[in-house]
C-alpha cells in the first residue's frame, strides 16, 4: 500500500485530483433502488463500504449460439499466441473473463468505471458477477470488492482490454490508492487474435460483430448499445431511477458470455482447422499465418490447403498461393515453392516472378531462366495499374536484377 500511497500524494502535489471530480452527479434517493431492479444481486462488505454485485449461473453444457461454454479444452495454444513462457500452463478455471461499463468511452482519469463484468468457470457452470458502483462515493469500495475477486486467478481475458479496460482499471486504483490486482496477471487480448483470423471475411470485428457473424447468435431487445450506456448511467445518478440499467446488465453480461464462447471457438479453430465452406475457406489462409507465426509449419500447410482447396477469390487466392510458398521456401522445400510461385504468376504477379528470378539465380544457377523470370516481371509491371511512383524501388531492384543476370550469362556463366 506504500507504494500507491506514495503515488497518490505525489500526483496531489502537482494538483491532480483524485478520485470522483465534484461536478460528477451524485445519486438521488433512490425511488427504483437497483436491489428491485436486479433480483440476484447482494452485498459485498468492504472495509470502505458495500458493492453491489449481481451472480448468475449459467449451467454445465451451456450453449451461446453454436458455441458450448466448457473449461474441458486445452488452451495451450492461445497461451503461445499471448507470448505466455513456454513454462507456464494455465487451466480454464485459472481464467477470468473481464468487461468493463465505464462513463464515458475515451478512455483517460476522466473515465470512470461503475461495473465490471467477471466471469469465471466452476463445477457449479459458468458464473458471471457484475460489480455495480451505485454511487460515485462507492469507488473504492468496488475496487476493494475487484480485488478480492480476482485476487485467485492467474489469468484475465478481454477483449479489447489491454487498450481500454485494465488500463483504465489500473489507473483507478492508483488515483484511489489501492493496490491493482492486474500486476501479477497474464492478459489474453481477443481482439488482436480476431482482428488476424478474420481479416479477410469480416470488415467489422468488433465483438458484436463476431456474435452474430461467428458465434451465430444475436441478443434480446432488452438490449442497450454500447454508446448508451454512460448517458444512461448518468442518468440513473440524476434520477435515483434504476430500471433503465436492467438493459446495461444484460449488455455486460452478454459481452462476457460471448468472451468466453469466442475463447473457446477460436480454440477449437486452432486445434480443429477444416474449411467446410468457401467462406471459412479465406479464415484458414489466416489462420495459416497465425500457425507460422506460432511456429507449427504443418498445421500452416494443412491450413493452406483447406483454404485453397474450396476455391478462393482471385485476389486472395494468389494472396494464399505467394504465402503458401513462403512457407514451403522457409521449410527448403523448393520444388513445392516453385510450382506455387509458377501458379501465382499465371496471375500476373510480379512477387511471384521475382521470386522464380531468385530461385533460378541463386539455388538452381540457371541464368537464362532467371533472365526469363525477371524480364516477365518487369513486363508485369509496366502493365499493372499499380501506382509506379510507389513501386518505384521494386522497378529500379528488377531492372538492377536483369543487368545482373546478363552479366552472368555474358561472362560464361552459363
């Protein structure tokens, strides 16, 4: 606690205030108290006070749309992917799956957190609590009632979070001088994950987005948007009236839910990669580039293939050819390489036919292919409607490529 009193009385000596601004709205006396809005909710005692929380419990086998909520999967992969040590193993019931509803979404000390959604596996299901700051005085009390939640798990799981939602949190604690349980735990971002799956399918891959795109399932009309949520809460501290916020619980609960579901559909993609469609075709190209990244060339070449294999859009097909032949290239497999950089620059593809260049240039020795391959690529080029300006150093590296070659060949080289 040293440490954070510290830091508070050095940011009130340069005259930053901590905690709740005046000007932020307290809370009328309530004339629909939260306690009849949210039927499951109870009281967390705090040594500053009392923290609203709400508990539901979805059951063992729970479906969120096609997806089963389970801790019987092996995460092992998406810990690598979030860079974990290769030392460290985590088990589903050492995460917890974190969102946040804030007064405003810009993020910075003037952004308040007034519940945190958790959600958590155990033998009873999958419990959800929502921590809810009924009045701008409870702060502390709701960071004191985070802490002891979150104070036996190992790992937290956002979506968006190590942006918005833990810095955000930490930031809290440190202006209220409680210490942050967010030091000694490791983060899973979903969001950087998602963005690279399906980047090719989905322009929009914001959570909401994913629910109904990916996990097939769609909320209630009970349903708030989630740039609603501030005013609402605002107003609630204004009125006393605490109905409207039935609609933000179910907001937060429904985004952890999904949080959770995402987990473990992205989990059983990376364990179970199968193109069953044209449209899952283009997120197995992604997801071949995640395995590289990760290091498992097979699972890369499997995942290739299904995409390939149930035909792709042309751009995105030469796209998956030109990596799939990277791949081959890393692994010294240069025939496999050749045939797909062959395939690729059927397509016009300059890349493809410098890449031929080098082969022929520098493993197989044969000059005059490789004056070939570079003479075709420059004559790819000159036709692409490609600005030239900004492909002017791949121009001068061609033509720097084919002086080379016939210099080669006139010196006897071949």
């Amino acid at each position: 606690m040293d440490e954070f009193e510290s830091i508070a009385d050095k940011l009130k000596s340069l005259g930053v205030q901590l905690g709740i601004p005046k000007n932020f709205p307290a809370t009328k006396k309530e004339n629909y108290p939260i306690e009849t809005v949210i039927a499951d909710g109870y009281e967390d005692i705090t040594p500053f006070g009392t923290t609203f929380i709400s508990k539901k419990i979805l059951p063992q086998g729970y479906q969120h749309g096609n997806t089963l909520l389970s801790d019987q999967v092996d995460t092992a992969l998406i810990q690598q992917w979030a860079k974990f040590s290769s030392n460290e193993t985590y088990d589903l019931r050492e995460f917890v799956f974190l969102d946040t509803e804030t007064s405003g979404l810009a993020g910075g000390t003037g952004t308040y957190p007034f519940m945190v959604g958790l959600g958590y596996y155990t033998d009873q299901g999958f419990i959800v609590h929502q921590l809810f700051m009924r009045s701008p005085q409870d702060e502390q009390s709701l960071l004191s009632s985070l802490s002891s939640f979150i104070e036996s798990f190992k790992v937290v799981v956002t979506f968006n979070g190590k942006s918005f939602d833990v810095p955000i949190l930490n930031s809290r604690h440190v202006l209220n001088g409680v210490p942050s349980p967010f030091k000694k735990l490791r983060h899973i971002d979903l969001l950087h994950l998602s963005r690279r799956i399906w980047r090719n399918r989905l322009k929009d891959r914001s959570l909401g987005s994913l629910e109904s795109e990916i996990l097939e399932t769609t909320r209630e009309q009970i349903e708030i948007p989630g740039w609603l949520v501030p005013k609402i809460y605002y107003d609630y501290l204004r009125s006393g009236d605490a109905r409207p916020l039935e609609g933000v619980f179910y907001h937060n609960t429904t985004d952890i839910i999904s949080l959770a579901a995402l987990m473990n559909y992205i989990n059983n993609m990376l364990l179970y990669p199968i193109a069953e469609n044209k449209e899952k075709a283009l997120d197995m190209v992604a997801l071949a580039q995640v395995f590289e990244k990760l290091g498992y060339l097979d699972r890369a070449i499997h995942s290739y293939e299904a995409g390939l294999s149930q035909g792709l859009p042309i751009n995105f097909f030469v796209r998956a050819l030109l990596g799939f032949a990277h791949l081959y290239r890393k692994q010294g497999n240069w025939e496999q390489a050749k045939e797909l950089w062959e395939k690729a620059a059927e397509y016009q593809q300059t890349t493809a036919c410098i890449e031929l260049a080098k082969y022929y240039e520098h493993v197989q020795k044969d000059y005059k292919q490789a004056q070939y391959w570079t003479d075709l690529g420059l004559e790819f080029f000159t036709q692409s409607t490609t600005s030239h300006y900004k492909n002017r150093k791949l121009q001068i590296d061609l033509v720097h490529r084919l002086a080379r070659i016939k210099k080669k060949i006139q010196d006897g080289n071949q």
